[in-house]
C-alpha cells in the first residue's frame, strides 16, 4: 500500500521561540484585541500591512506537516464558498505579534495558495540530506495543484489577473459592463468573495505567556495529541534539559534558550563564560548529528 502523502506547509508561518518565559511577556490588555472576531482572506494579501507578517507559531507547536493534498484543497473550497471553517485560536503577544495556538494547518494552506508555494519551495534544501523525502514534498505539491485545477479552483494569481484585467475594462468604460468568458467570469466573482469578509472566526486567550501555554496543553489534550515526549518539554521548558533538546533541534534560535544577556550580577562574567562555552557546543553537535 502506498504512503499517503502529506503536504510540507511549516515554512509558511514563522516560529517564533518561547522556550523560557521572557521578562517583557506580561498580560495583554484583554480589551485590546476582542474586539476583532475574525481575519478575513484579504487581510492576509490586499493591505500595506498583511496579517501574514505577523503570525507566528510557538516553539512547541508541532510541525503543520499533517495534512493531506485533498484535505488542502478541501479547506480552500470550504474558504472560497463560505462554508463553516473550524475558529481559529489565538494570542497576541506584548510586541504585537499573532500566535497560532489552533488552526496552524488551515492559515498555512490560505498562504500557501495565496503563494502558490505547496512546499515544493523548500524541497531543495531537505534534497541535501534527504533526497526521497524531498521527493515526497514535490509530489504531495503536484498533488494539490493538480486536485486544485480539477476542482476549478486554480491559482490565485489567475484570479487576481481577471479582476485585475476586468476592472481596466469597467475604468475604459464606465457605461458598458465587459463581456466575460465563463472562465473569466467565475474567476471575477470567486475575486469578488475574496474580499468579502469570510475567512477565519477568531477565538483569543487572554493573558501572558503561561496563559497560551496552558490553552495550548489543553487544546492539545483532544484530537491529534501531543505525545509524552512533547507534553514533558513543554511543562517543563525552563529545565536544563528541555532547553538543551529544544536548542539542538532549533539551531537558529539556540540563544533563546541560553540568553546571552544576563542580568547585572557579581557571577555575570562566569554565567556568560558558561554560556557561550554551551552554544558552542550545542553548535558542534548539531553539525554532526544533522
């Protein structure tokens, strides 16, 4: 029996490390962001400032490597037709940025349309130490697009091109509506509910950075569960331990975990001494291991 394949889509919303409890994470004010019960599709490509620039996923959260290429297309059709679209879960944190704590899969698939990118952008980068995975991520992209024009969906740039075109006509013309073809004409009026106001229902945890930790544990707790490895790292973030596995996974953000900015204290010297001795060595071992 074949693998069922998965589309890559993790690379489209960045991860932002939360691994120790920051200092400037105090409690949001909880009026400040009630008062937007949603995020409409254009908000995520029709402003100066798209919603997609500030999205982020914790640290803990789970790779958005789940779904597959017909459950993608699933969720655009549902997006595009207005149907009902599971809420999204989410915090906002003391800079401004929008934590996905639920609903990591069904955004990503938004930005993954709207980007025309299914993965297969980073399939490069795995073909240097996985060749057949690599290959994995190109045919579960090829999947969805070829699923995606089987269900008269398409691309959104072809979309944006038709409305695009249509209203030049309409601006050479005001008296005249343009004649369309039915393709161009579906393409027009599927643009049109683009920027209507369906998209994602938001839900908001309220609170500091323990607060969306907790909703996150506990929204974990039903469907796709966290396992016992992933629940121990989360509880227990500030330990030693979960530090140094969350740092050697997360090359990038290892000085998140070991802050090199410490404190005035009469042991400042020794603890950045310890520190750099450590990212030094976190460095070396994931050289070697990946």
């Amino acid at each position: 029996m074949a693998e069922e394949l998965k589309v890559y889509l993790d690379h489209l919303i960045r991860r932002e490390d939360l691994l120790y409890q920051r200092s400037e994470d105090v409690a949001i004010n909880e009026s400040e962001e009630f008062n937007n019960p949603r995020f409409t599709l254009k908000d995520f490509f029709t402003t100066d400032d798209p919603v997609s620039d500030r999205l982020r996923k914790p640290d803990f959260q789970r790779a958005t490597w789940a779904w597959t290429p017909e459950e993608c297309v699933s969720l655009l059709h549902s997006l595009l037709h207005k149907q009902v679209v599971p809420s999204v879960i989410m915090w906002k944190s003391p800079s401004s940025f929008y934590y996905v704590l639920d609903g990591g899969h069904r955004i990503s698939v938004l930005l993954a349309w709207l980007n025309n990118d299914w993965g297969d952008s980073k399939s490069g980068e795995v073909a240097e130490y996985d060749p057949e995975l690599a290959k994995k991520i190109r045919d579960a992209a090829r999947e969805v697009r070829r699923l995606l024009a089987g269900r008269n969906i398409g691309n959104f740039k072809d979309y944006k091109l038709a409305y695009t075109n249509y209203k030049a006509k309409v601006n050479e013309n005001t008296k005249i509506e343009p004649e369309l073809d039915p393709v161009t004409d579906k393409q027009v009026q599927f643009y049109r509910a683009l920027l209507d106001n369906n998209g994602f229902h938001l839900q908001w945890v309220a609170g500091n950075y323990q607060k969306a930790e907790e909703s996150f544990l506990n929204i974990n707790k039903s469907g796709t569960k966290l396992t016992e490895w992933e629940t121990l790292l989360v509880n227990y973030r500030k330990s030693s331990l979960s530090r140094f596995i969350m740092s050697v996974s997360n090359i990038t953000g290892m000085e998140h975990c070991w802050p090199t900015k410490l404190a005035n204290s009469e042991d400042k010297a020794k603890a950045t001494n310890s520190t750099t001795a450590i990212l030094s060595g976190i460095t070396k071992l994931n050289d070697y291991m990946f």
